[in-house]
C-alpha cells in the first residue's frame, strides 16, 4: 500500500500528528490480518472526521485506498472503507491540485482519481502496445468504445469493479476482451 501523505498545513498541526501515524497505518494496511486493515482504516476515517475541511490535504492519497479496500475480503474492512470514502468525497472539491496552481504537467494514478471522479475530467487515454494493437488484426475502436477500456482499466488500477452497459451491438464484449489482454500483458 503507497501511503505518503504530505503536511498540509493551516489545521492547528493536526496534520503533523496525522503524518506521525503513518508507518503504523501503512504497515497495519498491508497486513493479511483483516481486523488490522479494518483497525487502520478506521483511524484514518477518525481522523479525516476530525479534521475536517483541513482533511482536503489528504484526499488525493487517501480516495485510491479507499477505494481500494470498499471490496476487500474481510467485510468490516469494506464497511469502513466505504465510510472513509464518503467522508472524502465531501471534502474533495475543496481539493486544489498541485499542478493547477503551478502549471505543472504531472501525473498519477491518484491525481487521476481526483480529476476524474471530482473534478470530472476524462480519464487519461490508454495507450496500447503494439504487441495488443497487432492480436486486434486491424480491429478499429471507436472513442467511446476506447473510453469504456480506459474505464475499466481505472477500475482494475484501484481495486473496483464495474460494468458497462449500452445497447446491444456496441462492442462491449470486445472493451472487456480489450481490458483483460491490457492487464494480462501488464501482469495484472
């Protein structure tokens, strides 16, 4: 589990507390033992209600864990997480990222997350290898057709599931066919 969380400052040094636990969280995240995954997602949801609109800070690293874990094995673990989550997406449209105060190009699977499910922008364009484009023996997508592969290869990234569903005759099965030899190739 990737876990670092930047000081954001402006909290009364909460944040800094916050920032102290996160070898203990980051380790109890990885364990096998549910309840230990169950115990530190729930002092981040604790501290993310305690913090507030100041929990902004942290919404970028912590909405892909959440997510993350909202289906994982042990139950309690996803009820939590789904917790964790939701008090996220209350405070991320206050998210302000990085690069559109700095005019940087950067990028990530979390900043990804943020952009696409907060701020509503479409998700980067997958690129595929030329190893796929090759099995697909001239097969054209057509961009919402595109568009669904990239859905479902964000999902995959942050450990969801999903559907796609449209009328019949749109290409669905060869979007989930897409999908599956992206994540095959990638060793997913």
């Amino acid at each position: 589990v990737r876990l670092s969380l930047k000081w954001g400052g402006g909290d009364g040094g909460r944040s800094r507390g916050f920032s102290l636990m996160l070898p203990t969280v980051r380790e109890n995240l990885s364990s096998d033992n549910g309840e230990r995954r169950q115990s530190a997602l729930t002092v981040l949801l604790n501290v993310m209600v305690e913090l507030g609109v100041s929990g902004r800070f942290f919404v970028i690293d912590l909405l892909p864990i959440a997510m993350s874990f909202m289906s994982d094995e042990y139950g309690e673990v996803g009820k939590v997480a789904a917790n964790l989550f939701s008090t996220l997406i209350r405070v991320a449209p206050l998210v302000v990222l990085d690069d559109e105060e700095d005019g940087k190009k950067e990028t990530s699977k979390e900043r990804d997350v943020v952009k696409h499910l907060v701020h509503g922008l479409p998700l980067p364009k997958l690129e595929f290898s030329q190893e796929i484009l090759r099995a697909m023996k001239g097969l054209v997508l057509r961009p919402y057709q595109e568009e669904g592969v990239t859905w479902l290869d964000f999902l995959f990234s942050v450990g969801l599931n999903g559907v796609l569903s449209d009328e019949m005759g749109l290409g669905k099965t060869i979007q989930a066919l897409m999908a599956i030899a992206i994540r095959r190739k990638e060793g997913g």
